[in-house]
C-alpha cells in the first residue's frame, strides 16, 4: 500500500520590519507667542525665519501656542504633516517646577515631556528660565520617551542674551549632523565669560536612578555662578 504524500508547504518569509520615514528636522514650539511677541521674546519666530532662509532644505515646523485646546490641535496637524521631528526647540517663561505652555496656566515638566513624546526627538533646547535644573530636565526625560538622548537649558534665569548659544547648536545640529562635544563645551564657557549665560547639556543616564545628588550639586553650581547679564564686549569696546 503506497504511503501517503505529504502536503508540500510553503515557508513564509518574516514580514519586514516597517520603516519609519525619516525625521523633520526641526520643531520650534513657541509658549504664550502673543505674550512672548508683547515682551520681544517670541525668539522661536525669528530663529525660524533664520533657519529657513538659510538652510531652505530642512524641514522646519513652528507651532506658536494660544489655548492648550488650540495648541494640541496644531501639534496634531504638525504631526500628520512631518511626523517624527530629530530636535525640538521650546521657548517660554518658567521655572524649575511649571512651563507656561499655554494661556491656561502652567504645567509641570513632566506634561511638557508628555506632550513632545508623539515627535520621538532625540535633542530638545530649552529657552525657558530654570529650565536646566536637575529636577525639571529629569522629569522631562522620563516622560518623553527614550529616543530622547540630550536636553540643553539654563539652570538659572535665563536673559535674551544668554540664547545665543543655543541657537549655534542648533545650527551645527543641522548643518552636521550632530553636535561637537568639544567645540560645545568651548562655546558655552566662552559665553559665560562674555555676557554671563549658562547653558547646560544634560544626557539621559546624567539624570537617572542614583543620579539624584549629582544633579543637585549641578543646580548649586549654577545658582553659584549666576550673576545676573552682562556684555563684556560693550564694556570693552563702548565707542564700536
């Protein structure tokens, strides 16, 4: 009695993994933009302008910030346009417990990691006073998702001439790719000695468990060192 055939089977390839489409570039979210504009601080606006004039091959988004209801609609409509952004910029009033996000009052870090979670950055910049404190970038960080790598931001209040920095990291950021550590850390102690301004790169294991006591003695040296603004070139060169 001849045996029975056995049905031939097909193998099915694995499914390839999906490929998310690459990142935009940059998300500017400009808090309270009417107050900022009202006060000569809406630096998210200019600094777009910039970007975009300059470097006309990034992609570059700004959401500028009324009501919270309002806010999450633009950032859905952002999202549906440019999905995943590599860097965020944030500029706006707060401390080192509550950004003004919106008109609706403040909102603690934790929420402002929450609500930049959906883009997946790996860089965000922080022109907000206090913004650089331990406490405010570590509840960030565990909020917004592990994508995000590094956060600059001031430890202390932060002037209009203390965001200088930022902005030429911002700029290296995307124009090579990446940041220079050395050439960072030349720029920020530079600045500090010509108009006062800290700035401060804190990386995600800076801020995790059994970090707690570093970053306070960070936020110690920053208070130490804060003197308020100055322009050391004016001082120099009064008559130029």
């Amino acid at each position: 009695m001849p045996a029975p055939r056995k049905k031939a089977t097909t193998k099915r390839r694995p499914a390839k993994p999906v490929r998310k489409p690459p990142r935009a570039h940059l998300l500017i979210i400009e808090c309270e933009s009417g107050k900022l504009a009202r006060q000569g601080m809406h630096l998210g606006t200019g600094f777009s302008q910039i970007i975009k004039g300059w470097l006309p091959g990034k992609r570059v988004a700004i959401v500028q910030t009324s009501t919270e209801a309002k806010m999450a609609d633009d950032l859905a409509k952002v999202f549906a346009e440019y999905g995943r952004f590599r860097s965020v910029l944030i500029v706006g009033h707060s401390d080192a417990e509550l950004l003004n996000m919106t008109s609706d009052g403040p909102r603690p870090w934790a929420t402002v990691g929450k609500w930049i979670k959906l883009f997946e950055p790996e860089f965000l910049f922080l022109a907000a006073c206090e913004a650089g404190q331990s406490k405010a970038v570590r509840n960030v960080f565990e909020s917004a998702g592990e994508n995000l790598r590094q956060i600059y931001a001031c430890p202390v209040p932060l002037h209009k001439i203390h965001t200088a920095p930022m902005g030429v990291l911002i700029y290296m950021l995307l124009t090579q790719g990446k940041i220079n550590p050395e050439q960072s850390q030349a720029l920020r102690a530079v600045h500090y000695g010509l108009s006062g301004g800290q700035l401060f790169r804190w990386r995600r294991n800076e801020t995790g468990p059994g970090e707690e006591l570093r970053g306070k003695l960070w936020d110690v040296i920053g208070k130490t060192l804060y003197f308020g603004e100055w322009d050391l070139l004016k001082r120099l060169f009064p008559n130029s």
